[in-house]
C-alpha cells in the first residue's frame, strides 16, 4: 500500500509509494523502484490511471541536470561540502534544499583538502549533475562556477579579490586562497584590487653560471685553480735548466 492518502501535505524527497503500485505522475520521481515528492504539496492520487501526482502554486522544486545553482556553504569536509541553495537559475528556492560538493568537482588543478579552497559562509555558484535527488549533487568547474563572496576567517569582513584564486582582507590584512568564480564579488559590489596582489619570490640563484656571482675560476683538467700559471711554471723550470 502507499504511504500516504489523498489530500496529505509532502514536501521534496518525502517518500510516497513503490511504483508497483502507483506510476508517477506531476511533482514526483522514482528511484530504484520507489516513488517521491519532487516539490511541497498536496498528494492526488488517480486509481484508474494508477498514477499518483503532487499538486502544488509552485512549480517543480527540485532541480534537474544543468541547473545554475546559488548557495551558501554550510560545512566543508577534507573530501565534501554541504551547501544550503537559495537560488536555482537565478530565482529564489521557496523551499530549502541541501547541495553536496564532492572534492573532484571543484577544479581540474590537484587540491589535498576541500578546505584549502571552500569555507563555511562562502556563497556558490554551480551547476547541478543530477535529477531530482536530495542532496543535490554539484560541480564548481569551470570559469562560471566557484565563490562569489567569501568572508575573512579571522574577523569576518567580505574579502577582497586580488589576482586569481587570491584574496585578501582590507581591514585585517589576513590573505586567504578560494576556487572562485571569474565574477567574484560583482555581486556584492566588491572591486578586485590587483595592486594588493601577492609579491613573487625571487628564483634562488645556485651562483653556477651566474655573472652576478663572480667571475669564473680557471681549473685544469685534474679541476685544480690556476692551470694555466701551474703549466707554464713547469714548462719555464725546463727551460731554466
């Protein structure tokens, strides 16, 4: 039998019957056999056409592939991330719904922690990889995707971008690293600052080859100083004898 009746209030991923019973219909999905709510509603169900549908004002919540989802970062794992999303191609998500990061999915460049470049309060954006599933699977790659606003971790103002994944804060100076998106701060009205960028190190120089290390010292063959003075040292005793 269903697990619930006509006229019962659901909500996405709430589980209603197994598709023996019931084929799904407006509102919901199956998965591995099982049917759910794919958006907030009241459950009609249609035992001649044996079909149960989600009647709802709004229409489906839940998102499907290639969704543009927007979110804020609520816990960051060295391998995943959970994302509370509030906006699904730039409306706003009337219902709450859970996103998850996974590490592969943040960049194409080798990372050893998600948290070397996700924070919690980091807003998101990404693009959804699957349908109608809780938690919502996302992928930052791409010059699109990644943060939009992130706040400093020692005192909590927004940061400021600088040069690539770089910011900084402007009040406390403290610099931090995340995978942003090429529109990072637009916004929240934050100006990038490349003046603030971080300085480059200088190559080390190992003084071999090198004009500023010296001038070259002569050696012979047995890579002793002096060969030249020591041949003909040698060769100006002969003569003298």
């Amino acid at each position: 039998m269903a697990d619930v009746k006509s006229g019962d209030m659901v909500v996405p991923g709430d589980q209603l019957c197994v598709i023996a019973e019931l084929m799904p219909g407006f509102g919901t999905y199956d998965k591995e056999g099982i049917v759910y709510a794919a958006t907030t509603g009241s459950v009609e169900m249609d035992l001649n056409e044996r079909s149960i549908s989600i009647r709802s004002g709004s229409r489906l919540a839940l998102p499907i592939k290639g969704d543009v989802m927007v979110g804020e970062v609520i816990v960051v794992y060295d391998q995943r991330a959970e994302v509370s999303l509030v906006k699904r191609n730039g409306e706003n998500i009337l219902s709450g719904l859970l996103g998850e990061i996974h590490i592969s999915n943040v960049t194409r460049r080798y990372i050893k922690s998600l948290q070397d470049v996700l924070k919690p309060r980091d807003i998101v954006r990404g693009v959804a990889l699957n349908t109608h599933e809780i938690p919502v699977a996302l992928t930052l790659v791409g010059p699109d995707n990644g943060v939009l606003a992130a706040n400093c971790s020692k005192c909590g103002t927004k940061l400021t971008l600088t040069t690539y994944n770089n910011l900084i804060c402007l009040k406390c100076e403290n610099r931090e690293v995340r995978e942003v998106a090429k529109d990072y701060g637009v916004m929240f009205g934050l100006e990038t600052r490349q003046d603030l960028a971080p300085k480059r190190r200088p190559r080390p120089s190992h003084g071999y080859g090198d004009r500023r290390s010296g001038p070259r010292r002569h050696t012979d063959r047995r890579g002793r100083g002096g060969g030249n003075r020591r041949y003909s040292d040698r060769h100006g005793d002969r003569r003298r004898r």
